[in-house]
C-alpha cells in the first residue's frame, strides 16, 4: 500500500483539519466529532441538510457544505458509515429553527446510524425528516433486498434540495423536491482498478491487467460481474443501457448528466466517456441540459467511473441553476 | 450457576482480545462480499470498549452491558455498529441492577439481544447476517436450559450451534446488507457478521468454562 | 496498460469534444485545431491571455478558459507541446484588439512552438508577448541549463494574470503582474507512482514498493532522485524545505498554498499533507492567506503530489480574489 | 554524383520507415531521460510527411524538404518538432528551385539544416542532444567532400561520425532539453534526439549507396 498518508487510525481526522486549515471561509469543524458544518451555521429560519457518510468519497460530503447545498456533513471511519451521536451533533449544530432534513445513501449501515440519530434528535425536539438516495441500478430492486444503493446521483440530491432549502421552502416542500430528484435520477459505475482502505493496507478485490468491474459501489466493493476490459464507447454504452431503460429516459427528456470519477481516473477519460454519452443522448433524442464532469463521489484512488442521468421537469432545472457556493461545487447561477 | 459483574467484564475482555486477534480475518471475509471493514470496524469499537470498562469495574452487568452498547454505536459505525450496539443495549436492559446472573438470565439477555439486532436490521433468519449464527445459537441455549443442562455445557452447545450456522451463510445468498449487491455472486463465502458473532459467542464460552 | 479510450491516437481530440460536449457555455473548440476559447471571444478592447502544452494535465489548460482567467488554450499530443500552427489560430481567435499575452510553461519544446506562433501572429500585426513560468525549484537553476520548469505554479499565473486582464489592464500591465506572479511562485513535486501515456502503452518509470519519486515534472519524467516512501509530514517538510529557502519566504510573508494532485491521488491525502503545510507555516510565522486543494496541474493517473507557495501582496491578493468564472476555477469574489 | 528531387522523395520515405520501425526504441530511451513521447512524437510528424509526399512529387528539392520541415512543425510538437522541422525548412531554402543536387549542394544544406537547429535550440556540441550526432557527422561529410570522396561514401562516414557522437552521449550530462532536469542521473542514457538523427542520416545514406 502506497499512500501519502501518516497513520491508517487518524488519516480521517487528519483530513479533517487539512480541509479546515485550506477552506475556513466555507466550514468550521465540530470540536471533537468529525463533522464539517457551514461557517455560518445555523441559517436562521433556514431549512437545513445534513449528509454523510464513510470517509473515502471525497470531495463528498464536506466539498458539498455551504450556501445552496448542504450544512453539515458527517464524516465516519474510510467506508463505514458515520455513528449515531456524530449526526445527531451535527442536525444539533445546523438547526436553523426550520427542521433538519437528512440525505442519506441507501445502505444498511447509513440508514440504521441516521435513524438512530434522528431519533435522538426528535427527543431534542427538533424537527428532522431524511430522504434516502438509490440511484444506482446495476443492483437490482427487489422488496426482499435492501434495495439500491446510493451513489454520485447523490450529489443532484445535495445541489437541488440545496437550493430549495436555500430558496427559503419548508421541510415537507424541501423532501419532495429531494425525492423528486431521487425519482429521477439514475446511475451505475464501473472500475478498472480496486482501491486500498487504509487501515486493511491491502486492495479490497483484485482484477487481472485485462478485466474490470461492472457495477460497483463506492465503498471497494466488487461489483455485479467481472469482464474483459473495452473500448470507453462500448463502457459507457454497457452502463447507459441499464439506466436508459430503468426510468427510462426517452425521447424528448431533458437530462442532466454526471460523468464521475472514482478518484484514479484521469479527467482526461471521464470526457472520452462524456463524449460518447452525448453522442448516445443526442440519438435518442433526449436533450442535455447540463453536464458536470469530474471527481464528485470517489472511492479512494480506485480507477473507474460512473454516470448519472437526472430527468429534469422547470423546477428541477430551476433549482439546479440556482447559485451555490461550497468547496466543490461551485454555480454562479448558469 | 452464577456469574457475576467481574467475569462479564472478563467475558468483554476476552471478546475484544478475539476480535483483536480475528481483526485481519473479519477484514478478508468482508472483502469478498463486502467493503473490506468489518474486523475493523469491530476492533475499534471493542478497544474502545476496553478503554471504557474501568469505569464501570464495580457497577452492575446491566449498566455494564449498556456501555458496552452505547461505545459500539458510537465508535463501530457501519451495519456491524448499531446491530450489536442494539444488542448490548438491549442485553443491558435485561440485565438492569443485576450483580450476579444465572442460566435464565442470560438466556433473557440473549433474547432480548437478538430481538434488538431484529428490529434495529429488519432482518430475518436465512438472509446471510449475523442473525444466522445468533439464531440457532440461541436455540440451542434455550434448549439446553430447557433441559437444564449446566450453564458452561449450555453456551458451549450455542458456540457450536453458532459455528454451524456461520458455516451455512456460505451456501446462501445475502438479501440484507452491503453483500445482497453482489446476488449470487455471495454464494460460496462466510458472511463476517456470522463470524464475528461466532467470535464473541465462543469468547464468552471460554471465559464461562474456565470459571 | 488499462484505461478509459478508445484509441490512443484519438484521445486527444475526443477528450476535445468531451469538454466542448460538457461545457459549451464555457468553452468552443478552433475547427481543425485542438484549441478552445471562451465561448465568448473574442473579448472586444480585452487583452487575452493564451496558455497550452501537452494534453494529460487536464483540468489544465482547457479547464481555465472563461472569464478572468484564460482566452484559448491550445492542447498538444500528451505530454507534448503544441505546435505553432495551432498556437497561431488560438492567438488570431481571441485577440480582441488589446494584444496577446501568451504564458508558456519553460520547456523547451513549449517555448520554442509558442516563440514559433509569436513570430507568425507578429507578422499578421497581432501584438504577442510571451512570459514563461519556472517555478519548480526541484530543478537546479543555472545559465547554463535549460533553467526550471513550469509546474502548477502555472495555475495562478493564470488565474492574477488573466484578473490583471478582466479588469482591464494593458498588455505590459498583465505581463508586468505575471511576471510579478513568476517572481513569486514556487512549487516541488513528488510521485508515488509513475503514469503511462496511452501512445506508449507502459509507465514512463517504474517504482518499487516502497519507493517514490521526488523532484518529478508533469510529464511522467523522473524526478531528481528516488527515497523510500516516507509518512506524509515528512514528505511534505521535504518539499517545502526545498520551497521556502528558495525565494525564500519569511516570518511575516503572506501566501497562498497550491497543494496539487497529480490525478491519482485521492483529495484525502492532499488534505493530509495541507494539513501539515499550514501547521510548518504556521510555525515559521508565514501566513496563510488563501489555499487551494484539488488536482490542478495532473499527469495522468500518476499518483503524486506537488505543492506550490505564492507570495502575496496587496495587488496579487486584489487580483486572486477577483470573480473567475471557468470549469475548474471559480471564484465568486471571496 | 547527384540526385534527383524522386531520390530525395525516397530518402524521405525510407527516414519515415526508420523512424516508424525505431519508434518504441525511440520512446523507450526517452522514458530514461525524458517523457517518453520522442518516438511517438517522430513517427506522427514522418507519418504524416508521407501522406504530403504525393503533392509534391514533381517540385523541386527546396519545395520538398520545405514541404517536409513544415508538416513537421506542425505535426511533431514537443522540442523535436520545432528543431527537425526548421532544420528540414532551411535545407529547403538552401535547396531552393534546385531538381539535382551534388556533394556540395547536400553540404550547403547539411550546413544550413543543423544551424537552424542551434539556432532554433540555443545548444552547442556536448550538451547532449541531437546536434551531438549532427555536428560530427557534418565534420566528416565536410573533410570527406574536400577530399574529393563520392557521396555515397561521404555519407557513410558522416553515419559513422553521427553513431560515435550518438553513443557518445551516453557519456555526458544534459544541460538542454527535458534531460537537463535529471542532472547527473542522465549519464549513461543515450539521448533519443541523437538517435533519431543518426537514423534520419543513415536511411539517407542507406539510399545514396543503393543508386
Ligand atoms: N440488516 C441486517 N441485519 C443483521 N445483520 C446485518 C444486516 N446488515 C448487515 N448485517 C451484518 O453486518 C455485517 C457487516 O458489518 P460491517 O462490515 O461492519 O458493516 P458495513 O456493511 O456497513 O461495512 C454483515 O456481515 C452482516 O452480518
Ligand atoms: N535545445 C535543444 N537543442 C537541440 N536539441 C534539443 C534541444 N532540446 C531537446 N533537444 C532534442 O530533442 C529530443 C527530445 O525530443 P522530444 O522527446 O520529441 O521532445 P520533448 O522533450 O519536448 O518531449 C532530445 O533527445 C534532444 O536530442
Ligand atoms: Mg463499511
Ligand atoms: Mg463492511
Ligand atoms: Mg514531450
Ligand atoms: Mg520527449
């Protein structure tokens, strides 16, 4: 394992302040909690989001805070979702008096940590409802399973219930916007490398010089099936077919595409793979709206990527467009 | 037989030096169907666990088993952090102002603990979780007790019961947890909570044994 | 060699239209020409700024063409410099009539096609001059040698260059300001793992286990000498007792702090090493006053850091904090 | 002797097969000292020289090379493109409305290409690039024409000259060019510029003897 790291035990609080010293002007830290809340928080009279997460995703969930997206972001051990008193500190610390609403991703862990949270904060009388994140369709959904997990589509979630939040809406108005997005938006990834956690030292699967995985998570987890590496166009042709039909998108659908990196992969790659992204869309006659292309919801140093498609209606558009200003994500309203 | 506030706390012990010691292999098991944690997962909260045992040295096995519980929560994270943190939350309650406990204590502890890591998962038996392991386990005991059979050979049949069941989450596909992604795919490996449960089941068997 | 293409002899322009795919109301690409200019240019009575070499150091250049920042970037085979054909068009594209600052990164190959299309565009009466940014201290400076490279120290020249440029200032006023940015800037570079250019289908070096790589360039070159791999404090003390001797930079002195990543490097460990960055500061009295964390200046997949001190005064703060807007630079203003 | 302005069109096409069956030795001995793109850089910019070739098949020798300098220039980048493409521009001019061309024309022109290369490069001998296979080959093709020997044989001692300073710079430190930054470390690596060079003068000379 080669890491520019000093210690497996305190490489998260480590990043914690490395954030802190680089961008006070967007987040402070909660005093013993790994838990980044906006600079100014809490917004009075403002509802307030609250994510989070493994360590390992970034800039996801910390990149996200500041106006027109989250206000606190939770950060747990590298892939293990965060604990229950950590959330409840930070809904604690952002409750602008306007009720806290929690994005979670869809995985056992997250769920069972942010309810358990959230009931500690209803105990407080707080106002707190949560939204769970499954865009992810390479797993199938099943009433038996768990059901999807949550990945990069996340990030639409954070930006336009962010900026419903942002736009002075109230919680029930600021949920069903968030879980307008979450009806909407689909995604599903692939990686060509495995990544390391730091504290195992060793990759998490591994794949000959010739394969790659399809369907992964963002947490190192193998994916659905394995396959002999492909030309971009036929990847990104592999993925697109999934989603494309799982909504589905059709003709005359408006999009908005994210092509994510999983943190090895080149920028250079991810626009390869926008290209033929838009190349396929424009085919089929569904329009693009807005593409983001870049590293959103990593995994590490894992090589590979994701793409997301989130159908937009006026007000998603709207909502995307308005301004927001983080560490990551940055729109000047364009 | 009894045993009191002192040797659950060496129960603990001995669990988070099994953990300790099974950290790597927790790790590899969760690699294969999952995100590659568990064992870590389950070290950091066990040795916070130890950290936290001088303060509880002569409370009651309720008070003990809650804080026990409540460092999980707040220390594991993950799937593994609130299902046995509910457990020995749950185990703690039952076992409230409690300096001494027999057969039929434990096996109300156990009960409750279970049904805690039911109710906080959603989950159910045949579903590749620790529930698997648990379940028979505490079947077994129940029987045993039933029976009225002697409080070591009791936990000593559940540890085998436990084993067997560990063994079986390999024929089975996952539908809880991060390994119901994979489907079929699951099939063939042995589900790290099964294990851990396995681990922390023959901990307290040991120590009971050794009594 | 695995990797998210097509085919190596077309990356280059597929990742052109990738970007031009993601980002039209930013950026439109010269037909012919791997160049893109603000989708706005020419900026009538603007100086313009034009900056390029190799591909596979994206965001740069592409990702620094918009409003206070860059006019044209003009993109070569990667890693290698442009040609003067096409540094040309980019120089007739966006002169708006105030004349052309170009700002070439001092390789040898970059400055002599830039010196090339200087010459051709002087000759069509187009006002070009050029500065030339050194600011790896990694590389002995000396008459006699080709003198240091341009490293991610490049990105703020852009950045206080091309706000010297918005807010309207001449051409020798904008040379004069990157010249005083060049003046001002420092940066060293290390790698954990080498990268491969597609064309050439295997690592440019090979790294053992335990071993890194410090004093490297941008273009998978070697560096100045190879160690084992240490924790990241003491790589980062490594670097930055290079940096700071080298102006030097002194108790009292304000500065911004580019802590970059090479393009495999997860944004964890570059928060782990800005951490200590601002702590050694903090220490010898230096103070901090803007940093930037992210993957600015990359070589491929190439698992690395670099890290790049800028000295500030009124003028270059004024000009730092002024609004850009591109795809991977923005700045509202604060 | 002389040649013709179709010898030269072969001479071209013979350096652009040397060149396309070199180009990973090429980019292999710049993966040492450089970045590992000098083979890859050469063969696109010969590449597309032969797909030029077929318009100027009846111009003179001047329209030729100048057509050949600048496809170079526009194809090749890096440092290598600029260098060989106005080395192959100002053999044009000295080359100019010429449709044979002697001993002492291939001179002039010699002369005239590796001036442009100092000039364009700001390097002398001994700084550990292509010039230190060029300047010795130009001594000796220049001692070989003022003794009156044939062109065939002139050409081969200059290939000759032109393999010694190639190995030579195996010996020596690069001060220009991307070697440069390496220092001491680039000993014992030969420069790929050099190599290049030798190749492009031995595909010429490779003809010459074959008329
Ligand atoms: N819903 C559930 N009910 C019971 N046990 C579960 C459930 N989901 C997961 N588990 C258990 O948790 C284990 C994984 O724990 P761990 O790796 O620490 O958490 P995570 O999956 O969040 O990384 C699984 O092996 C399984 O035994
Ligand atoms: N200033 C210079 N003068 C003459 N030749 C040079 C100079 N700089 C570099 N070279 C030659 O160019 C070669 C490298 O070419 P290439 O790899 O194509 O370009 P780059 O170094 O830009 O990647 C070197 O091996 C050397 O022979
Ligand atoms: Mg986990
Ligand atoms: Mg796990
Ligand atoms: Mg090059
Ligand atoms: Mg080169």
């Amino acid at each position: 394992m080669k890491k520019l790291i000093n210690d497996p035990n305190t490489v998260v609080e480590e990043m914690m302040e490395g954030i802190v010293q680089a961008y006070p002007q967007y987040v402070r830290k909660l005093e013993g909690f790994n838990v980044l809340v906006r600079a100014d928080a809490p917004v009075s009279g403002k509802v307030a989001l609250v994510s989070g997460g493994g360590s390992g995703h970034e800039p996801a969930h910390g990149g996200y805070v500041g106006k027109g997206m989250l206000d606190g972001a939770v950060a747990g051990a590298v892939f293990t979702s965060p604990t229950p008193d950590a959330i409840y500190e930070a809904i604690k610390a952002v409750d602008g008096g306007a009720g806290v609403l929690l994005v979670v991703k869809n995985y056992t862990g997250d769920v069972m940590n942010f309810d358990m949270a959230k009931e500690m904060a209803e105990m407080d009388g707080i106002k707190v409802d949560s939204i769970v994140v499954n865009d992810d369709v390479a797993v199938e959904n099943s009433t038996w399973t768990t059901g999807r997990r949550g990945i990069a589509g996340t990030v639409f979630v954070h930006k336009i219930a962010g900026a419903a939040a942002d736009k002075g809406m109230a919680l029930e108005e600021v949920k069903r916007v968030g879980e307008k997005v979450i009806a909407n938006v689909r995604s599903m990834g692939m990686a060509l490398t495995p990544c390391t956690v730091p504290a195992a030292g060793k990759p998490s699967f591994t794949l000959a010089e010739n394969e790659m995985e399809i369907g992964i998570g963002i947490h190192g987890e193998p994916g659905t099936h394995r396959e002999s590496v492909k030309p971009a166009d036929e990847v990104a042709d592999e993925l697109l077919n999934k989603i494309l039909v799982d909504l589905p998108y059709e003709s005359g659908d408006e999009v908005a595409v994210m092509v994510n990196g999983m943190g090895g992969t080149p920028l250079m790659e991810l626009y390869v793979i926008n290209r033929h992204v838009a190349s396929v869309l424009k085919d089929k006659g569904i329009k693009v709206y807005k593409t983001f292309v870049g590293e959103y919801m990593t995994s590490l140093e894992m090589q590979g990527a994701s793409i997301t498609l989130l159908k937009l209606d006026d007000e998603l558009k709207g909502l995307l467009d308005a301004p927001s200003d983080t560490i990551a994500f940055k729109n000047f309203g364009r | 037989m009894t045993i009191n506030n002192i040797n659950v706390i060496d129960i603990i012990k001995v669990m988070a030096n099994a953990i300790a010691e099974n950290k790597e292999y927790l790790t590899e098991l969760d690699s294969a169907i999952g995100d590659a944690d568990h064992g870590i997962n389950m070290d950091r909260g066990m040795q916070a666990v130890l950290g936290k045992l001088p303060s509880v040295e002569d409370k009651d096995i309720g008070t003990v088993l809650k804080t026990v519980g409540m460092t999980l929560v707040s220390t594991v994270g993950g799937a593994s952090g609130p299902l046995y943190g509910t457990a020995f939350m749950r185990a703690g309650q039952a076992a409230a102002g409690k300096m001494e406990i027999d057969e039929k204590d434990i096996l109300a502890i156990f009960e409750a603990a279970l049904q805690g890591i039911k109710e906080r998962g959603k989950a159910v038996a045949g579903e590749k979780t620790m529930i698997d392991a648990l379940e028979p386990a505490l079947k077994s005991y129940r029987d045993a007790v039933d029976n009225n059979i002697g409080l070591a050979e009791a936990l000593n049949r559940a540890v085998y019961a436990a084993k067997e069941g560990m063994e079986y989450t390999k024929n089975i596909i996952a539908t809880k947890g991060r390994a119901s992604y994979l489907g079929e795919r699951s099939i063939g490996h042995q589900d790290p909570g099964a294990t851990s449960s396995y681990l922390l089941l023959q901990a307290a068997a040991r120590v009971v044994n050794s009594l």
